[in-house]
C-alpha cells in the first residue's frame, strides 16, 4: 500500500513530500509483520521499520556461532534494536537515523567490517598526516586489523572462535529467526540503558 503523507521531511523539512510504502506478510518464527518504509522524494531520505501484528515485550535474541550453515539465519532487525557481538566487544547502538532491515547473519556481521573498515581507513588517513591523534591512531589501528580480522574469517565460515550475535530491542520487534536462538525478556536496567532509535513518524500522523 502506498500513502501520500503532509508531515514535512525530517531531514530537508520539505512539506507534503514524504510517502509511505507498507506490506503486511508473514515470517517463520516472527509471524505477521507490517513493513512501513517512509521516503522524501525531495532529498531521498529513507527510513524501514518492522512493526509485529502482536504486541511484544522487550526481549532479547543471541545466536551462538557454531558453524557456516548459522551465517544464513534470517534475522530481523527494526530501528529500536541494538546488535551486539559481545566476545569482541562490538556494539551497534540505534541512532536518531536508524533503519531497520531484514537480513541473515552473514549480513549482520558484514554491516561491523564496513564499519570497522571505514574507521581503519580514517585511522591510516590520521596516521599518514599531523593530525593530533596520531599516536592515538597508531595503537588503535592494530586492534582494528585484528577486529577485521576475525569478522571475515566468520563471514567466510571460519570459526576459530565462539562468537555470538545478540540483538537486544526495548520494543520486541527484532529478533533472529531459527530454532537455534534463545530468547529472553530484557531486565529492566537494561530496558532503561538501551537507545530506543528513531521516533516513528507514523504514530503522528493523526496528529
């Protein structure tokens, strides 16, 4: 279903050019979801969300990897979750421009080496000039090699080490679909220290 709405664009500001895109389908594991995808024609700005039939508590998913055939569990991950690879320290948080995505775990661990890879080549770029924080840079670079390191090895099937993909959600709309997943309802000190991402430009519309 497509929809013209009259909030203005959150990012240019711009009136009446915002659409919104929605499909309802099913997922195994997850059951009925309603994608909504909103889009400013103006500036291009795009924002995905996944919002279950049901209501949901706040959980969280973690998926322990113990072989090449986990890098194709199906996760879906909605703009409030956080995403965790806690033996190495890694955490993607929801920012105020976060999307959610329906993706497998090879994907998940694609998104931290792009990340990871554009702040090793910001590292090499401080090194190789004066900037202040070179020798900061310069320490950091090797565990940033390392990181790199360990996540393409578990891309490419390699696991030479437990690694484990959590996502945690304040709205219990991520989670990772296959049986091998445990879940959890979150405790309340960590309901209160997760970021819960985006406001949804959708619950305003009858405003």
């Amino acid at each position: 279903m497509q929809s013209e709405i009259s909030n203005p664009c959150p990012e240019c500001g711009t009136p009446d050019a915002l659409t919104m895109y929605s499909l309802t389908e099913e997922i195994p594991y997850f059951g009925e979801h309603t994608q909504v995808t909103l889009s400013c024609a103006e500036c291009g700005w795009r924002q995905t969300d996944f919002i279950p039939a049901q209501e949901r508590e706040p959980c969280a998913w973690s998926l322990e990897l113990k072989d090449p055939s986990m890098l194709d569990v199906r996760v879906v991950r909605s703009s409030s979750g956080t995403v965790r690879i806690p033996e190495l320290g890694l955490e993607v948080s929801p920012g105020n421009h976060s999307t959610g995505y329906v993706s497998n775990i090879e994907g998940v661990l694609q998104r931290f080496i792009d990340i990871i890879e554009m702040m090793l080549r910001q590292t090499v770029t401080d090194i190789s000039t004066d900037d202040p924080d070179r020798d900061s840079a310069e320490n950091v670079q090797p565990q940033l090699e390392e990181l790199l390191g360990t996540l393409r090895a578990a891309r490419s099937g390699e696991m030479a080490q437990t690694l484990t993909v959590e996502f945690l959600d304040p709205h219990g709309h991520s989670a990772i679909l296959d049986d091998a997943a445990h879940s959890r309802p979150l405790t309340e000190e960590e309901r209160d220290a997760l970021e819960v991402g985006p406001t949804a430009l959708i619950l305003d519309l009858g405003d």
